[in-house]
C-alpha cells in the first residue's frame, strides 16, 4: 500500500507529517474544480491561548470565535501557532505526497479564522472566487483580450498564467452587473478560449490561463 503524506503551510508557519509526529494540526478538508469559483479548504488545529485569561475574559473571546468574527465582512481574529501568527489574506499551500509523486493540489487565501475552546478552524479561498465576488465599472479602447483579462486580474489580486492574445476590441465596457469572472469568461468564449486555474505555487494565488 502507498504511502500518503502531506505538507501544509500557511503563512509562515507549516507542517509536515514525515517530521511532525506530534502537530498541532487536526483535519483537512479541501474541495475544487477547474471551472467552479466554489473551492475552498477548511483547515482544523489545536491552538489555545498561551496565556491564562481571567473568567470575563475568556468568554468573551469564545463568545468571539462562535460569533464568528473572521468571518468576510467581519473583524479579522489572528493565531498563533508555534510562535508564528496566521491571520486573514495569508497564503494557504497544501502539497500530497503518494510514493514517490509529489503535487501542490491547492493554493488559497486565509479568508476567515474561527477559535472555540483551543481549536481553531482556518478557511481558505482561491482566486476564483476573488472574481466571482468582485464587480468594477470600466471601459477599454483597442486593448487585446490578453491586456483586459490581464488588468481584470490584476485589480482582483488574482496572478494569472499564460494567455492567448487573443482578439483586438475598439470598445469593451465592463459593468458591475456582472462579475468580473463572468466577463473573463465571455471574453474567452468570444475568442473561442477556455479559462481554467491551475493550483502550483504559495507565491501565486491561482494560474488564469
């Protein structure tokens, strides 16, 4: 039977399962698709408070982790973890290994942080749906699809990969009635392209091809 290991690194602070025996990680869940901005991971450890608060204290700070206060939208809770601190916007990289094969099968963001009686469960986000949930209103004169899915990206906080050229439009307005992800896509669907992400690095969020 294969052996299967992981490497989990968030922020600054990361794990391995062939030099960690003893971790403070706890569960793992990941779910993503090529095409749909639904992926996410939820992330579960053991990291109570290193102090030991007085009575008022400590339920107001698990009334905080059940109220959810990460959450987006909310106030932004950090961890500790081993003395590294993990906090919203860092960057989540998930690598399996199976034998002697090695991937990264996801890259995020930390969106939200929940605690409650020392465990904390930490929810990662990819760039799509940094896409989906961000609407502009913009007007381009003779860019090259390239140039307008390039800047979409880049004003979403998305990294993108290797894009066709594509065709040339005298005039393409961009309305915040739609996403910016749906635009991408009826670009490409204009040009006869395909848009997918592909998970690679920590230092990029997602690939936009």
């Amino acid at each position: 039977m294969l052996k299967v290991t992981y490497n989990l690194t968030i922020g600054t602070w990361s794990v391995n399962s062939d030099d960690n025996l003893k971790t403070e990680f706890i569960e793992l869940e990941t779910n993503l698709s090529l095409t749909s901005p639904q992926g996410y991971c939820r992330i579960s450890v053991y990291s109570p408070p290193a102090g030991q608060p007085g009575l008022l204290e400590g339920v107001v700070t698990e009334a905080a982790g059940a109220l959810g206060l990460g959450e987006a939208g909310g106030e932004s809770l950090a961890v500790q973890i081993r003395g590294e601190e993990i906090k919203a916007g860092d960057l989540i990289a998930i690598e399996l290994t199976v034998g002697d094969v090695s991937e990264t099968v996801m890259t995020a963001e930390v969106e939200s942080i929940n605690s409650s009686f020392g465990q904390t469960k930490i929810t990662g986000r990819t760039g799509m749906q940094k896409l989906a949930n961000a609407r502009l209103n913009q007007v381009y004169e003779n860019q090259t699809l390239s140039q307008i899915v390039n800047d979409l990206a880049g004003q979403a906080g998305v990294s993108v990969g290797e894009i066709e050229t594509g065709n040339t439009y005298p005039c393409y307005v961009v309305h915040e009635a739609k996403s910016l992800l749906a635009h991408i896509r009826e670009l490409a669907m204009r040009d006869g392209l395909d848009i997918y992400f592909f998970k690679k690095t920590c230092n990029h969020l997602d690939y936009l091809w």
